[in-house]
C-alpha cells in the first residue's frame, strides 16, 4: 500500500449540514476552501456553487421557507459568539442580523411564512439566554426580547399556522396560531425542560414537569399545533421517541429503538431496558412524515415514517444508506424527500437525499478525498474488551493492512464529552496514521453515550477516575493483539479527551510512549472558574461543584500529579477557546516542563475549542505526526 503526506488526508472534503430550498434545491456547507461555506446544488451531480466567501468558518445555514434566501452563523475565530446573517441565494448580498460581537445567538428557526425569526442570546447578561424575536427585514438592536431567561435556552421552533384549538397556555386559540416558539432548557447534559411560550402574551407554559434527571431533545411541533414530537428518556434507560399532549402534559411513546425498521437483533443492547438510544428526529408538521435515527452500537439505522394518528405510523422501507453515521435531517417542501449527512470509516462526508417513500438514496455532493483511493481507507472492527469491575467496554480497533506482528505502534484516541461516544464515522488524522503504520484503538469507556443513562453515569464526580481506569483496561487488552508493540502505545485525546490523556499519563506513567493533548483540561478548578459562564453549571453537574468539591477536583487534576508524568508530551490549543481556556494548556505545559519531561507546545491565536481553518489544521497534526516519529 503506498503512503500519503498528511496534508493529503487534510485535504480530504466533507459537504454536510443540508437544507431545502422552497423550489428543492439544496444548499449545505462545505470546506473546499478550507474552511466551512455554503454551497448550493439545484440538481444531484451538478457543480455545486459557492454562496458564502467568509474567511471564518460558517456555523449553519437555513433556507427561508417562502423565499430564495438564507440565514447562516458565522463566529470570529473560534470563540463561538456566533452572529446572524442574511444571504440572498444569488451569493452577492450579505446582510448582518445581529451586531453584538460579544454575545452568542442560538438560531430558532423562521416563521411558517419567513417573515420573522427568533434566536436566543445572552447579549443582556452572559450567564443567561433570553429568546427574542426579528423581523426578516430588521437589523442589530430591533430585536424585540419575548422571554427574560434564567437559564441556558434554545429556541426549538414556531408552532404551525392556520391551526385552531386550545392552546399551550391553557387557552382558546384562534385559526391564527403560529406565534407560539417550543423552548428547550438545559439544566445539565441529562436534564432538560421543554416550554412554549405565546410570542404575543408573553404567556410561559412549563410542559414536562419532573423529578430527577430527565432528557427532552429534538423537539418538533406535531401537525396539529396540539402536542410536541421529542426524544426523551422519561422512565426508562434509553431515550425513545414520544408525543407529549399540551393539554394534558401527558407523554406517551410513539417508538423505540427496536421500533427501527430494518431492525437487526444480532447484538443485543447493553442498556438496562434492553434498547438502543433513538437519537435524532426529523418531521414535518404539514405531513406529518418523520424520520428518527437509532444508535446500534455507534452505528445510525435510519426509519422513515408516516403518522396515522396520534402514535400511530406507518413505516416505509428502510432507507437504502451506507452503513454509517447519519445527522441533519431535513425535509424538502412537500415531504417527498429528505436530506441527511452521512460519514463512515471508509466514507468521507456527504450529503444523501432519500425518497422517503422509496427509501431510494442517491448521493447529491461529491465531496473530494484529495485523490486518496477509496480502498487505502481502513474499517474498524468492533471490539469489547473488560475492564477492573467486569464491565464490557465497546471500541472501534483498526489494524493497517500490512501490519507487522510484534512491532505495530498504536494510538489510544479517547473522545471528549464526555458525554459523547467514538462513532465510526470518517477521521482523516486516524486514517493518515493507519496509512503510515499505526494501529488505532477508540474506546467508548465508561460516561460515553450511546448505552443507556446508567452507563453514562458511571464516571460522574467521585467515579472520575474510573474512567481513567477503563482507558488502562485497554492498554492491557492491546497487549494481547498479536499485531502490537506494547512499549508504542500513544494517548491522544481532545478536550475532555485531553484530560483523559493527561490523567492517564498521571495515573499509569508506564503504559505510554507518547502523550498528545488537544484543547484539554489540565486542572478542573481552572477550568470551572474559567469556563464560560452559561457552561460553568451544566459542567459543575458532571464534574463536580466548586463549592462542594473543589479538594477532590483539585486531587484528581493532571496538574497536581503532573509529577509522575514520564512519557513526553505534545500539546495544541487554539487562544480563544471559550469552553476550555487555554490557561489549562499553559499550565500543564510549565507544570511538566519543571519535571524535565519533554514537551511541546503550540496555540493557535485564531482558533478556539479545535482546529477549523485548513492551514492550522494542516500544522497541528504535522506537528502531532513529527512529535510522533521522534518518540514513537
């Protein structure tokens, strides 16, 4: 198999995020220039054409539902205060929305006939988010504030119009409808709150009252104004799709994850109800066609449906999709189609448009692979290894084709979250890596989503270090891989992946070879002093509480044991990251260089939490491949 320069695989294209136009044409973005812009594509197989000329990444783009334009978001430098523009669809006209650099505004969708938006921002007090409502046609200061906030909101879309009945608020409704917004509230990762509020009123109606954690995500307003379509896990162990009456606040499911068609029961789920999380929704309010996505052990099966009632559907075929990772359903105009982005190991980035109906795919963009031979890509092999307690802990292994027995490197790359799981979907720094020699082994330990709430409890708080553990577990495992150099063995990982690797390297100084950080917390007091303000709560309920654990916080930080740390040491962070600030980065870095270990260090002034621009992306990871060949 011949070998590839990095800058190859970082050239590898990705067409993603797709949304219809009125007239079915679909825009998406795309990183051709090396940086996420919007693209437009009229027809499957065209040249897609260049919307957006930004030299900083663009976050989002949303067709207006009656006109040929679109709102994108777009940050300055990675510090995620995202703004709003207005793009006329002929690509020359740009118009800003919002001006309050110093501020985020969450995107809330348009209005039924695109005359109005809403957004949530916290340009009044930074710790909080409020809603507000524009007109199409205003700009900067006149958005009107709807709702005064006490918590991190996101506005989760406008109810029909033209409907009748009661409403949310305990009213009567006229045939008007349609100024009511869903908003969602997130208290922590697994606790959320859902409420509509009457745009004109001002009237707030709390609709999933609760005790204890509970999750209400992806929520679609039903067909007939009267109920929310969401993704919950209410009473059970894994989130399920349910309608929630706002009459009665009662919620009843519609499906779960063994509800997918298609459904293939070689492996049974190891969640506490014995089902696979449903994880995304898509439906369309005039039809009343929806699609979910249901995670298999990491990968997505997707169901396309119809309601014939309230719970009720009717399920097409499945849709005809590689086997992989899919995301960002969208449906066009009249719910004959819809499009998704799909990523697999050997696949890299595009946008496939599915006859819902049918379940007939075809791929609308060609996102290039740089000249790289599909077949020089490698598939991961799902694994299970145990760890201390007797636990199964799922990864995805990849072995290079030619390895040699015996004298096989091998990164151990642990995801961030860390309520978050290691899918296999396309990863050009893992694909470079395995094309020059190294094995790859992603664990998904014990706090990674994807198996049920219980398990991703495993490692709150005083359990931290028992996900440390699980990482330890796998080294152990590796070594017994006939293909494997057990004194080669990398830990590289990215924000609470960082830490991860730092932690390890602390914890089991005589595992590793190499360390490589990647935007990641090197002490939890720092961080949670630091972090952003409308972040500091919801980490505070997965890590811990600056008042009431602060000794342990500061106990179990790679900076208070840095000392035990012998394997050298690389370390990226981008300046104006606004989640993990890049004072952890400084901090381990001098902390470890007093201890004689070898370590290096670059920032980026223009990036923030991870490496966005193409240029900086291509010197990170050279860095991380030189850093690699000299220790490794």
């Amino acid at each position: 198999m011949p070998t590839y320069d990095f800058e190859r695989y970082l050239n590898v294209r990705s067409a993603k995020y797709p949304t219809f136009g009125p007239d079915g044409e679909l825009a998406f973005l795309m990183d051709t220039t090396g940086v996420p812009q919007v693209w437009r594509l009229d027809e499957p197989g065209e040249w897609p054409r260049q919307l957006t000329f930004e030299e900083e990444a663009i976050g989002f783009a949303d067709w207006s539902p009656e006109r040929d334009e679109l709102v994108f978001g777009m940050d300055q430098g990675g510090d995620e205060r995202t703004q709003l523009f207005r793009l006329d669809a002929d690509g020359e006209t740009v118009t800003p929305l919002t001006d309050t650099p110093e501020a985020i505004h969450y995107w809330g969708g348009w209005n039924s006939d695109g005359s109005r938006f809403a957004f949530a921002s916290n340009r009044r007090d930074e710790s909080v988010f409020d809603v507000y409502v524009q007109g199409r046609d205003e700009r900067g200061d006149d958005a009107e504030m709807v709702y005064e906030g006490d918590g991190w909101l996101s506005v989760s879309g406008w109810s029909p119009s033209d409907v009748s009945g009661s409403d949310a608020t305990g009213g009567s409704s006229d045939a008007s409808d349609g100024d009511r917004l869903a908003l969602t509230e997130m208290h922590s990762s697994f606790d959320y709150d859902v409420y509509v509020l009457d745009v004109e009123t001002g009237d707030l109606n709390h609709v999933t009252p609760h005790e204890g954690d509970v999750r209400f995500q992806s929520v679609y307003w039903g067909p007939d104004g009267d109920a929310l379509y969401l993704i919950t896990d209410e009473g059970t162990d894994t989130t399920y799709l349910a309608r929630l009456d706002l009459d009665t606040e009662e919620i009843e499911t519609v499906a779960t994850g063994d509800d997918r068609a298609g459904a293939d029961e070689s492996r049974d789920p190891p969640s506490e109800d014995g089902n696979w999380n449903v994880e995304s929704l898509t439906l369309d309010e005039d039809t009343g066609r929806f699609v979910f996505g249901t995670n298999v052990d990491g990968y997505t099966e997707l169901t396309a449906a119809e309601l014939t009632g309230e719970t009720d559907f009717e399920t097409f075929p499945a849709p005809d999709l590689p086997k992989a990772v899919t995301s960002g359903g969208t449906f066009d105009d009249d719910a004959e189609r819809f499009a998704v982005t799909v990523t697999g190991s050997t696949e890299n980035t595009n946008v496939y448009v599915v006859d819902a109906a049918s379940g007939e795919a075809e791929r609308w963009t060609d996102a290039a692979t740089a000249g790289l031979p599909k077949e020089s890509f490698v598939e991961p092999r799902l694994v299970h290894y145990e760890t201390f307690d007797g636990r199964e802990i799922p990864a995805f292994f990849s072995v290079p084709e030619d390895a040699t027995p015996g004298e096989t490197p091998v990164i151990v790359d642990i995801h961030g979250g860390p309520e978050s799981q290691r899918r296999p979907s396309f990863h050009s720094v893992k694909q470079y890596f395995l094309n020059r020699g190294y094995a790859y082994l992603e664990p998904n330990v014990r706090g990674s989503t994807g198996y049920g709430t219980a398990y991703t409890h495993l490692d709150d708080v005083r359990n931290r270090m028992d996900s440390v553990k699980d990482v330890a577990a796998a080294v152990e495992w590796l070594r017994d891989q006939p293909e494997i150099d057990p004194e080669k063995v990398v830990a590289f990982g990215g924000s609470y992946g960082g830490f991860m690797v730092l932690a390890a390297l602390t914890e089991y100084p005589d595992l590793w070879a190499a360390g490589v950080d990647v935007v990641g917390i090197a002490n939890f007091v720092t961080f949670l002093e630091n972090t952003g303000d409308w972040r500091r709560e919801h980490r505070e309920a997965e890590y811990g509480s600056l008042e009431e654990d602060r000794e342990f916080l500061e106990s179990i930080s790679p900076t208070t044991n840095a000392e035990n740390i012998r394997a050298p040491l690389l370390v990226l962070h981008g300046a104006n990251d606004p989640r993990v600030p890049v004072g952890e980065a400084e901090q381990i870095v001098e902390t470890v260089a007093e201890q004689g270990v070898p370590v290096e260090k670059l920032i980026f002034e223009d990036e923030g939490h991870g490496f966005s621009k193409l240029e900086n992306r291509i010197e990170a990871y050279t860095t991380v491949a030189d850093f690699l060949d000299e220790h490794v």
